[in-house]
C-alpha cells in the first residue's frame, strides 16, 4: 500500500550528518560504524529505502535555528547563517529533483501526475522496486528562524516551500515552542499573515499551547500537524491534547504519527538502553486514539519523523528501516480497521488535504 510521510529530515541528515541518502541504508550503517553520536550507524532511511517502502511522497525538512550556544549541527549564530543553512537544505532538494532521483511537488497537478503513477507501480503485482518511480518530496520548514522577515515568506513559496511549522523546541524569533508558556510575537502574528497570504500549509507542530490556540484563532489557510502523538497517552506538553485533536478534527486537519519511542510510550528516555517496550503496534495505538475522538479514519495519518536526531537505538523495537512503515497496515487490521480506514491513514487523508492546499498551475 502506498505511504505519505509528512515528515523527514532529509536534507538535515544528508548535509549535517553527511550521509548520502542515495546509498542503502545498510551502506550508510557500515560507514558510520565507528563514529559517536545520536543515532549514528543507526539510521533508518534513505531513497532506496523509502521506495522500497512504497513512500510515494515525503515532507521534507528545512531545519535550521538561531541559537549561538546550542548544538552545532542544528543552531546557528544569527538568522543569516540560519538562512543560508535553511536555503542549503532547500537546493539540496532541488539537486536531487534535477538529477531525477526525487521529484518536487509544488502543485496539485504535479502531486496528481505523480500519485497516479505509483498508484499504477502499486498495483502491478511483483514489480520490482528497481522499477519504482522516484519518491515526491514536498519542502516543509520546521522552525521559522531562517525566514528573516515575515516580507520573505513569498520568496519561500516561490523557491519551492510549501509547509512552514514556525515552531520547533524552546523560544525562537517568532514564537514559543515546545517546552515554553509562549505565544506569538508581532513577528509572529506577522508571519501567520504572510503565510496566509502566500498560500502555506501552517504545520502546528511543535507549537507551545499558547501558541497553538492562537494559530488555529488567528491562521485561516490550511493547517496540519505533521507529526505528532496523544498526550491522553504520554503526558508531555510535545503532545497533542484531546482538545487539540478536537480543534484540528474541526479544521479537517490531519495529524501525522510520529515514531519517537519517548514520544510513544511514557517515561522513556535517551538514556535507557532497549526501546522493545515500543512497537509499530504502539504507533497503532496513537492512531486508534485520534480516530476513535473523531469518530472516523479521515484525520490520522504519519509523519515519522525517522532519523530525525536519532535511528533504530530510539524507534519501535520491531522497526529496521523506513520500508517497515508498512507494517503499520497489519497493526491497523488488528484493531478492526478496514481496507479503506487503513487507505486513509497510510496515503489518503494526506492526498486529501494537499490537494486542497497546493496550488493549481493557474494560479
């Protein structure tokens, strides 16, 4: 069955971890064998895998912060340097798009062309991975630092930008995050408005509670919340509350499940040494808990946020790669969801959404 992630730090591992994300995943594990580090000779993603997997189409990341005593791979001293971080994850896609091994989905009548053909590649049983077309991938921003003022949004959009969660963890220069009481600035309400304007997905992820009520108060345009779990499950303010999902469920949002063990079970940590309490089945669990609030299949859906500062050590324990997403269907069927509840949530409730969002070519 074909999978919509809705989000994947691409682009942050392929430069910041310098993995090619051409190469198997097991190529990229044997060259990181001896290197330290969250998640290294750990990972779980790349192309290869992702096909194999049936990922029609990812969210692929932006990511960059202006913090000049954080972490190396990840903050930067100023919004310049945030800026041409964020814009050299932005053209590293466009790389790949040029070269042929991705294809950039920026309007509806790209995302439909394309959802066509691995729906053909999808029903030709047997075919072979080798002749799998290539994975979309839509550019998502996760964290608004490197748009240097909310006047910059359109030139994103223009670039190819498509999803701007302005929020990531702690405070930054426009809103308050996860971990903080904070809401919007006036360059925040700012950006909201630009953003609007511009025709962006506003991607709630990572907003604090303030901040999120104000969102969904203040935005209008489309909103989704691309990878995220049940606070009625984990307690953690990184969490969607029943009321949150509500609000969204109200919107006809969509949110994504994300595969973080700490996000999965509670309690856990970085530091404990087995994550078996976690399972692609745990990740069933979050998705049964926002349909059974809505009473439907039409608002659950993954964002797995795989390598994403961490790999295998910090996933379900019954996950190797990205193509094991596809085990989330058999979880699913356990719980007594039928073939179209399942279609939903692995591709449909994306494609949904994202086209009614993106673009047409006239416009």
């Amino acid at each position: 069955m074909l999978i919509i992630d809705a989000h994947l730090d691409l682009a942050w591992n392929a430069l910041q971890f310098n993995r090619d994300l051409l190469q198997s995943v097991y190529t990229l594990r044997t060259r990181e064998a001896r290197l330290e580090g969250a998640g290294r000779g750990q990972n779980t993603v790349s192309f290869p895998e992702l096909r194999r997997g049936r990922v029609a189409l990812a969210f692929g990341t932006v990511l960059a912060r202006v913090n000049a005593f954080g972490s190396p791979e990840i903050d930067y001293g100023s919004p310049a340097q945030a800026f041409a971080a964020a814009r050299g994850h932005l053209m590293y896609y466009h790389a790949l798009a040029q070269q042929g091994h991705i294809r950039l989905i920026t309007k509806r009548e790209e995302l439909d062309a394309h959802m066509r053909e691995w729906e053909l590649f999808d029903e030709s049983t047997g075919a072979l991975t080798s002749i799998a077309p290539p994975t979309g991938v839509m550019i998502s921003m996760e964290c608004a630092d490197p748009i240097l003022n909310p006047s910059q949004v359109r030139d994103w959009f223009d670039a190819g930008l498509r999803v701007i969660g302005p929020a990531h963890y702690g405070n930054n220069r426009y809103v308050g995050g996860t971990g903080t009481e904070n809401g919007f600035n006036d360059a925040g309400i700012d950006l909201l408005r630009a953003m609007e304007d511009a025709g962006m997905i506003l991607d709630v992820t990572h907003l604090s509670d303030e901040a999120f009520w104000e969102a969904m108060t203040l935005y209008d345009g489309a909103i989704i919340a691309s990878h995220h779990n049940c606070r009625a499950l984990v307690p953690h303010q990184r969490q969607l509350s029943d009321e949150q999902i509500r609000a969204l469920i109200q919107r006809d949002a969509v949110i994504g499940a994300a595969f973080d063990v700490w996000m999965l079970i509670p309690e856990w940590s970085f530091r404990q040494v087995s994550n078996r309490a976690a399972s692609i089945a745990t990740v069933a669990e979050h998705i049964d808990h926002v349909c059974q609030i809505a009473g439907d299949s039409l608002h659950a859906a993954i964002g797995s946020d795989l390598d994403g500062g961490f790999g295998r050590e910090a996933s379900p324990y019954d996950l190797d790669t990205i193509a094991d997403i596809q085990k989330i269907a058999d979880a699913l069927a356990e719980r007594d969801f039928d073939e179209d509840d399942i279609a939903n949530v692995m591709h449909k409730n994306w494609l949904r959404v994202l086209r009614r969002a993106l673009p047409t070519e006239e416009e």
